[in-house]
C-alpha cells in the first residue's frame, strides 16, 4: 500500500515559481447545480478569474478561466504548489483533466468496462441528465445516448448501485436490458483521404486530410501540416472532432489505438469557421479509415476458479462450452484450481451456473485480460453521429440537429 501512495499520491514537489501543474481528481455539484472541481496543485499558482491552459484527459487543448478559487472551504484569490483547491466556473472540466503544463499522466488504475446495458426510464430526458451527472463524478461510469441510453458495466452488482443513485439523489427510477458485451474495432493497415476546400460534395468553406495507421496503445495526433498554418482555434476543433469521430469506427464501436496525421487544411481568412472543419472532419477521418479497414474485438477475461475436486470434469465441459480456454489446472484431494481466460460475453452466464455446478462451493474471480477479433459476422453498433460513412444520411443529421 506505501508503494502504491509513492506511486499514485506523489507530493507536490515544485513551487509557486515554477508553472502551473495541477490535476482535478473529483467533481462535484454546487446546490444550484453548477460544477466544483477539486483540484490538487503539483506546481505553480492559481489566481482566480485568469485564464489557465486545459489539457483533457482525451481530447485537445483548451483555455478556461476559474471564476472562483476555494481552499479549505474559504474564497481565496490565488492558490499555490501543495494545496487542494476547489474550482468554480469551469464548465467542462472532467476528472482527470489537468491544468496548466501537461504532466505524465499516472499509468490506468483500471481497465476500462467491457459491459453495456440500455438503461430505461419514463422521463428520458431527465434520466440522461442524471446520468450525464453522475458520470462527470465518477470516471467509472461512462454513458451514451444513440437510439437508446446505454450505460457501461464492470459486473452486474454495478446496475444495483446507479439504479440506487439514480432513485435516491435523483428521484428517477430506472429498468435495464439485458447486458452486453463492449467490443473496440483494430485499425487493419493504414489509410488516406483528402477533401479539398472546393471540391465537388465538399458543402464547407474549409479542407483536410488525415493519414491513419495502427498504434500499440492510445490515440497519437500529429500535425504532419505547419501549425502556423491554420489559426488555433482551427487546430483546436479538427483535433477534438477527431478524438470524437474515433468513438465509433466503421462498425460503430470505438477505435481507441490509432495514429492520425492531419496531412492536409486548407481555409477562408474571411468566411471559414471551427464549425466548417467540425462538420468536415469525420467524413474525411471515416474515410481514410475505411481505407485501411478494421476488426472488431471482443473482451476476454482472465478468471481463476476453485471448485471441489469431484466437479472438476463437469466444470470444465461448461467452461469450454461458454468458450472459455483453461490454460493451468492445479489439483489436490478435495480441490481444484482452475486459471484461464472467457471472453466478457459469456462471464456472467457461466458464473450465474457456477453455484449448482459446484454444490455452491465454487469462487470465481475475473479480470479484464485482452481483446481478440470476433468469430462470425462482426457485430454492428447503432451510431450517434449520423453515419459519416454515408454523406446524405450524415447531412440530413446535422440539419435535424441544428
């Protein structure tokens, strides 16, 4: 555990000389609504009402101005290395965001969920804004509204917690579907596509090109263009739009380890605006991705089992039989102890056979291991953005939208 706090808890080790280095790790909600960020200050001071540089934990840089700065519970108008601050008026704040010099960021403390479920209400409406809520306080809930309203799961205890939040803070009752496996799509090869500014079908005052190939681990952006090329807010609005575009790939799901090289801008000193590329740019990003093609994924987990030893051979006929793989096997006279992988898919209905098939004896415990490509037809995910693989569908959204 000391080791652990060495790691994660580091102290705050620069001054108020240095620059700003700070990390929000919670956010809350004022009695009127308005968001708090608690924010730990590593470096550097804070002077409230001045404007600080945002760097998002997943997307790109911006510039954001604390209308108020609280310590220990009291205003204060400047705050320094070492303290625990409490930020008002950032609107778009996130856990995880930093502020100031972007630092290392601590390695991932866990992997991301790999189960899904539609979440059901009578007030649609309020149901997503509480959602919305709780997910901007806590990293381990992520939601998404297409069609329906899905929420991400680790197990299913975790729908009897929001189903609890929801009721108790705020006061909407909830039903889900069944849950269902999160799958990731894996860049084939690499891909390239360019639309220039006066193109034939290009309907924006503004041009891109984006280069992608695949990437061990992460999303890398790189500016193959001159950055002083196009003016910042520009940069700022083609980087965001690609982080987004990358949330759903060619079959819907997301592509989260990717290189994407803006190759190609082009734009109007006097009529272009950030909208122009935030409308281009997943048409273009989908295209060069198309190119290069991509496989979905499906979550695997790592799982180790102690069943009795007389209900070994019966275990594993079920084990195989919701496609898992037994990779060591540890015997005695009256135990067994079984360590392998199944994919996310068929986790809980084995575990939900485990109790009968093992006279109630049997403890499994699972971790998210890898990913693997699916067997069969790839499965598809319904689209919140139109469909930018198709320009008629997509431009029909974006007028229903505006």
């Amino acid at each position: 555990m000391i080791e652990g706090i060495r790691s994660w808890l580091p102290r705050a080790t620069g001054s108020a000389e240095n620059p700003l280095q700070a990390r929000v790790f919670k956010v809350d909600r004022g009695a009127a609504g308005q968001k708090i960020a608690l924010a730990r200050m590593f470096a550097g001071t804070l002077t409230a009402r001045s404007y600080v540089d945002v760097q998002p934990v997943d997307g790109a840089e911006y510039q954001a101005r604390p209308s108020a700065i609280e310590v220990a519970g009291h205003p204060v108008d400047r705050a320094e290395a070492g303290q625990i601050v409490a930020l008002r008026g950032l609107k778009s704040i996130r856990i995880g965001d930093q502020l100031g010099v972007r630092t290392k960021q601590v390695g991932r403390l866990f992997a991301p969920p790999t189960l899904e479920t539609v979440v059901s209400a009578r007030d649609r409406v309020k149901l997503f804004q509480a959602l919305t809520q709780l997910a901007e306080q806590d990293p381990l809930i992520r939601v998404r509204k297409a069609d329906d309203i899905t929420v991400s799961l680790y197990g299913e205890v975790q729908k009897e917690v929001i189903a609890s939040l929801l009721a108790t803070e705020y006061g909407v009752d909830v039903t889900f579907s069944e849950t269902t496996p999160i799958h990731v799509e894996r860049l084939d090869g690499e891909g390239d596509a360019v639309r220039e500014m006066m193109a034939p079908g290009n309907l924006w005052l503004a041009g891109v090109g984006f280069h992608v190939a695949p990437f061990a681990e992460g999303i890398e952006y790189n500016l193959v263009v001159e950055l002083g090329g196009l003016p910042r807010a520009f940069h700022t609005a083609i980087e965001e739009t690609v982080r987004l575009t990358l949330r759903q790939g060619l079959y819907g799901w997301e592509i989260p380890n990717i290189r994407v090289d803006l190759t190609h801008t082009a734009y109007d000193s006097v009529g272009t605006t950030a909208g122009d590329f935030r409308r281009l740019v997943p048409l273009v990003l989908l295209e060069a991705i198309a190119r290069a093609g991509t496989t979905v994924l499906e979550p695997v987990n790592h799982f180790e089992l102690d069943v009795p030893a007389d209900t070994v051979s019966r275990v594993l006929a079920h084990v195989a039989e919701h496609r898992g793989l037994v990779s060591r096997t540890t015997l005695t006279e009256t135990q067994a102890h079984l360590e392998g992988t199944i994919p996310a898919a068929t986790t809980h209905p084995f575990e939900s056979l485990l109790p009968s098939l093992s006279h109630g004896e049997g403890l499994l415990a699972t971790t998210f291991h890898t990913y693997q490509p699916v067997s069969g037809p790839a499965p598809t995910r319904s689209r919140t953005d139109g469909n930018p693989l198709n320009q008629k569908e997509y431009v029909l959204n974006l007028n229903r939208s505006s």
